[in-house]
C-alpha cells in the first residue's frame, strides 16, 4: 500500500538556521535505511512559501495568489511517498522521522494512503 506523509510546520517556531548539519546527516541515514528496506518511494523537501502560488477557483472564476500568505499559521515543508504493508508500519516511519527532529522543531505528520487504480 502506498501512503502519503506531508509534513507540516508552523513558520512561527522554526529555528532560524532551519535543520543543522546532525539533523540533515541523521535525516540521510533514516532516508538510507528506508531506501535498504524497500519502502522509500521518493521524498522531498518544499521551497519556501515566497516562492510559491496559489490558483482557486470559486464559481468558476479563477483567482492566482502569489505567496507568501499572509493567513498560513502552517505549511507543508515537505512530503514523503511509502509502499509499506499498512498505515501501521507508515506510522512507525514517520515516528522516527519526527523523533530525528528534536524539542526545538514543531513538526506533524498527515498520513494518507493514495488511492490506486486497481
């Protein structure tokens, strides 16, 4: 089964350097062990919000937003693709990777399975 992690950050409490050099070195190594397990999918971390853009459609009519955005208390920062046996075994993963994070970071991860053809 192939699950979704998007993972979410509040801007307000990142610590100001972003992730340090352990944080990135222990972050390879669980990317590592995912990728020698056979669960790994692809993974990726999100350019900044200045740098992004927003199309809504409402009525039919189309608005595009430049960002940043004002209104966003928090973001996605990143995302992760898993093909695991469960949400149970997708959980575990993402347990670990918040773990690598630390006190300082306030981080959550959604978890949701991805809807196959078949």
């Amino acid at each position: 089964m192939r699950f979704m992690m998007l993972l979410r950050l509040d801007p307000a409490t990142l610590p100001e350097a972003g992730p340090d050099e352990k944080l990135m070195q222990e972050m390879g190594e669980l990317i590592t062990d995912m990728t020698k397990a056979g669960v790994l999918v692809d993974t990726g971390g999100l350019r900044p919000l200045d740098e992004s853009v927003r199309i809504r459609q409402t009525g039919g009519t189309q608005t595009v937003v430049d960002g940043p955005f004002a209104e966003a208390k928090e973001f996605i920062g990143g995302y992760c693709m898993l093909d695991v046996a469960d949400q149970a075994e997708a959980k575990s993963w993402a347990a670990r990777f918040l773990a690598l994070h630390g006190p300082e970071w306030d981080i959550e991860a959604e978890i949701r399975q991805v809807e196959s053809p078949e």
